[in-house]
C-alpha cells in the first residue's frame, strides 16, 4: 500500500529557502575568518572582510567586460591575497 503525502509548501517559498541556506554557507567562511582573527589569534584585523569585498568587485567587473570565468577566478585569488598581503601589520610577526 502506498502512502500519498501532498507538499503544502510552494517552489518560490523552497527557491527563498535554498537562495537562503547557499548565501548563509558562502558568507559562514568569512564568519569563519573572523572568528579565527578575533579569537583565536587575539588580533583585531578586519582584512577578511576587506578581501570578500574586493574579490566581489573584482569578480564584477572582470565579468562585465567579458572576460572568463576560468581567468577571473585567479585574479580574484590573487587580488584578494594582494589585500592580505598588504595589510600585514609588522608587530604581528613577533607574537609568540
């Protein structure tokens, strides 16, 4: 015998659930990131957020002038690395 259950919930309800869970994972790495700064390594440096942004921007605008997908991720990493890199405060260096 088989048991009919009726789904009572809409697909555009289930398509706002699943835009929300997905945006929730991508952003719960830059929580992530902050977490350890703050945290772990007891140094407020902000540089994550500064480098989820200026991979966002760059990602935009490399593809809002057609470039590809397969060269834009590179230079996003890149870029963001950059961001890192130049906003290494020195007296980090000689924490234990």
């Amino acid at each position: 015998m088989y048991v009919i259950i009726e789904c009572t919930i809409s697909v555009p309800v289930m398509v706002f659930y699943l835009s929300a869970f997905l945006l929730g994972l991508c952003l719960s790495a830059m929580g992530l990131g902050i977490f350890i700064t703050m945290k772990i390594f007891r140094i407020p440096d902000i540089t994550t957020d500064g480098s989820y942004t200026l991979g966002a921007a760059v990602t935009a605008v490399l593809l809002t002038q057609g470039w590809p997908i397969w060269a834009v991720i590179p230079i996003t990493l890149i870029a963001g690395a950059a961001a890192g890199v130049l906003t290494v405060d020195k007296p980090f260096l000689q924490y234990p």
